[in-house]
C-alpha cells in the first residue's frame, strides 16, 4: 500500500530553509550514491522513518496509508530533494535534530 504526496501543490514548511542549506552543501555525496545526515535549526517534533520514490510532480510514500502522518521534515526533505531535480527511490529517517537521507538505487539529477 502506498500513500501519493503532491509535490507541485505542496507548501513549504519551518525545516525546508535548513534543508535545502545543507543539501545544497552535499549534493555531490548524494549524486554519489552516499548517506547524508543534515543538521536542522532546531529538533523536529517527530521522529519517523519512510521509503519514498520521488518522480516529476509527486512522490510514492511507499508502505505508508497516508502521507499525512510522515514527520513534516521528512516531507522537506522530500520537497528539497525534488527542487534540487533528484528522483528516484530514498529511505529518509529523521530523529532530533538530524535528517538522514539514503539513496535506494542509482538516482538522477
């Protein structure tokens, strides 16, 4: 079962800044194939872990019913990663302050 998030409609939230800050720093670890681990401002409020495969004007939360109860820097993560043009499959956790995003398979940018 998966769970379709409109990216093209989605807004921004209070961790996309800090998101997009650090990505934008290691966008050639990530094109690499590698872990990244991004510092946010502050801690997010939930802690969470989702598979997402991340195509032109949507992402695929994969093992999730409903997108709706995905930790909120996850979906930053999923927004910044699309701004950026990547696409592709990632498993992203977040806990505290820090997002982990981990390529699932060769991705494109």
């Amino acid at each position: 079962m998966a769970s379709f998030y409109n990216i093209a409609r989605a807004r921004g939230g209070k961790h996309d800044i800090a998101i997009k800050r650090e990505l934008e720093l290691k966008i050639s670890e990530l094109k690499a194939g590698s872990e990244i681990k991004i510092k946010l401002d502050t801690s997010a409020r939930w802690s969470g872990r989702d598979r997402v495969d991340i195509y032109s004007s949507d992402a695929n939360f994969i093992d999730r019913d409903d997108h709706t109860f995905s930790p909120v820097a996850i979906k930053s993560a999923i927004r910044a990663l699309h701004e950026f043009g990547f696409r592709g499959s990632f498993a992203i956790e977040v806990f505290g302050d820090t997002v982990i995003i981990r390529p699932l398979q060769d991705i494109t940018k």
